[in-house]
C-alpha cells in the first residue's frame, strides 16, 4: 500500500486529466457540447457521475482531478467543492436540514458558521443548541427527537479544544443513528486527522488556508463518506455551489507541496509555542501537541501532527494602549485574517469579544489571548518578533 505522502503526489493525475501532461489541464468551460441528442441524454442520465463532462457549473476536468485528490486525502467516496470555506460549512448544513430540525454545534466552532446558524438557520425554523467542545459521551443528553445534524471542530476556533471525536460519535450513534456528524477538518489539513476513518460523515475544509497554501486563492471542500455522497452532491449542485478552473488548479498544485509544508508548520509552530510556554508574561499556550492545551490526550491519541496556528494568553489584559505598542510594530508577523500561507499572520483578543461567540461558557482566563499563524520563516526571527513586543508590553 503507497504511503500518503506518494498519494498526495500522484492522485488526480491519472492520464484522463493530464492528456500526458505532468499536470492537470486547465479546462474552463460553461457549455458542454453534444455530438447527438443521445449523447446528452446519456450525459444528463450519468451527471452525478464525478468525472464526466455534463454542464460547466458540474466541473470540469480539472475539478475532477482536484476532487478525486481530495477524496484520496480524506479517504471518502466524494468530494464537493465550494468557492470558499464558509460556503463548504454553510451549503453542507442546508444539504442535511429542513424546518423544524435541530442542530447540536460545538461552542468553540468557527465565528461564521454560528452566525450562520444564529442568523440563517433560525429564520427557516431550525433550532442551534451550542456545547462545551469537551463534552465528550454526554452530547447524548442534548439530543432531541428532532436533532438532524452534529457539527464538530477539533481543534476548536482560536481557543484550540480538542474534542473526543470518536466518544461523541459513538454517543451520537447510540443515541440516534440518523444523525448526520459534520466537522471543520481545516486545522490538520485533512492529514493529521482522518475524521471520515473515526466515524465522521462530512469532513469540511477551508481550502483556502492549507491547500491553497500561498494566501492567493479561495476555495472549499466537502469530503463524504458513501452515506452522505449522495444527497450532498445533488443539493450542493442544486445551490449552484461550483468554484472556477483556475482555482481548482492551484487547489490541486498545493496539494503536492501540502506535507513537506505542513511538516515545516509544524516544526516551525513548536519552535515558538514552546519558547511561549517558558515566557514568564504567558498564562497558558493553546497548542494542541502542549500538555496545557484543553482535550491534549485527545490529540495525542487520533492526530499524527500539528499546523502552525495556535493561541497563546497573557497573563494580564493590555489595555488600548499597550495592546496597540504590542500588536502594531511587528516585523514578521502581519496582521490579517485567514491563516496557512507562507507568512505568519496575528490577531488578538480580549475576552469580551470572546464571550459573544463562545456560548458554551467556557472561557476561563483573564488576560488578552493572541492568536497566531506561525509560517515558514526561521522560528528564531518569530521569536526574536514575539519578544520584541513582549518587551514593548513591559509585562
């Protein structure tokens, strides 16, 4: 059996997608021609088939080679695509959902995707009941008859839980077998974390961040299991969810450079959470390969590796002033959105910025949290940056 890092190198690039190539083609179209009414009809009877040309807005050549690769990486049957990660996560939920339903959705998820459930979701009578991302087995007491989905993020938004994937999904299952589990698999890329092989239904990705992997493009992925495939397809296609060639392009081209830069991340992140950890200004370090971080064991035992985003906590609140000295003046890391390019990337936040979006209650610090991406430049320039500014701080 090929080992993984050889599938990220060869899968989507069989001959019917590289017409003898090294790489896919770029194949932009709208309209597909038919040589016969008996050929489109052939091709409107097998549109869900993944690798045949029917309608511009169904993919092209090269989105089948980028979906075929995504379904290798995540070990699915099927992979949807979406023009940007919050589209992965919100077009998933309206596949699965219908009036009257209810939603169980981890406390620590992704800001959006809650809004999403706050703003959207409640308008078509459908119910979020939000929960402590370290509950565990005792999800079950917070199923109802009428719970249609399980929405996980492991690890959690800026805060980094890890949660006990493979307690809540045997606890879901028991439960409520019908119950459909969906979780935000963008953290590990899809590689240090097998959600479809622990029981998960959809893996989700913002493949703008690890995939895409240089900040200049945006898509999203939706990787199923054979219980889910269908129905996701058919009503993701049904939304008009599609992404452009070009993009799946570089989707694809990032994937054979995803491990060896993961692997950097990783080595990179740990570098610097570990000088944090010994920092007399830092209360505690989210990362999850840290015994301080929340759900740590969870993450020993199902992930075989850790990215570069993680937050850390000081142990006082900057007030404006200090918080501007801190954050305005870095060399290396820039301020932005996103994470999973080249470039280390920071953010802060106070707690009551915090609270709004973390409706399970559970924060538990004082001080600011500073998130950060950490990229591929030396860790020791990173650190030399981090310590510059704690010093600006005077903390």
């Amino acid at each position: 059996m090929r080992k993984f890092e050889t599938t990220l190198i060869t899968s989507g690039r069989d001959q019917k997608y590289t017409y003898g190539a090294i790489n896919p083609i770029i194949q932009r179209t709208s309209s597909v021609v038919f040589n016969s009414i008996q050929q489109k009809q052939q091709a409107v009877n097998n549109h869900s088939t993944t690798d045949k040309l029917f309608y511009g807005r169904y993919g092209t050549i090269t989105h089948f080679s980028l979906r075929q690769s995504m379904t290798e990486l995540e070990n699915g049957v099927g992979c949807v695509l979406y023009p940007c990660g919050t589209a992965a996560i919100t077009h998933t939920i309206l596949s699965f959902v219908q009036p009257g339903d209810h939603i169980l959705m981890t406390g620590s998820a992704y800001e959006p995707t809650q809004k999403f459930c706050r703003y959207v979701l409640k308008r078509m009578n459908i119910d979020t009941t939000w929960f402590d991302p370290l509950i565990g087995n005792n999800i079950s007491n917070l199923i109802r008859h009428n719970t249609r989905l399980v929405i996980l993020e492991s690890p959690g938004s800026i805060t980094m839980e890890v949660q006990n994937v493979p307690s809540i999904v045997q606890a879901v299952r028991k439960k409520k077998s019908d119950i459909i589990i969906l979780l935000d698999n963008t953290w590990s890329a899809g590689v240090f974390f097998k959600a479809l092989d622990i029981g998960v239904d959809v893996s989700l990705q913002s493949g703008t961040k690890y995939i895409i992997g240089h900040s200049d493009g945006m898509i999203g992925t939706a990787v199923s299991n054979a219980r889910c495939w269908d129905q996701l397809q058919e009503q993701s296609y049904l939304m008009g969810q599609m992404v452009d060639a070009d993009t799946a392009y570089m989707a694809s081209r990032g994937l054979r450079t995803l491990y060896v830069r993961l692997k950097q991340h990783e080595e990179n992140g740990l570098h610097v959470a570990h000088w944090l950890a010994q920092h007399p200004a830092i209360e505690r370090v989210n990362h999850p390969a840290l015994s301080a971080c929340k759900g740590h064991k969870y993450f020993i035992r199902d992930f075989s590796g850790s990215s570069g985003l993680f937050s850390f906590i000081l142990k006082k609140r900057l007030n404006d002033l200090q918080l501007s000295n801190f954050i305005n003046h870095f060399k290396y890391f820039k301020i932005a959105y996103s994470w999973g390019g080249f470039e280390s990337l920071i953010l802060v936040n106070q707690i009551e910025e915090l609270r709004p979006i973390r409706p399970s209650g559970t924060l538990d610090f004082t001080g600011t949290l500073v998130r950060i991406h950490v990229g591929l430049e030396h860790p020791s320039d990173l650190i030399h940056d981090l310590s510059d500014a704690l010093n600006r701080i005077n903390v």
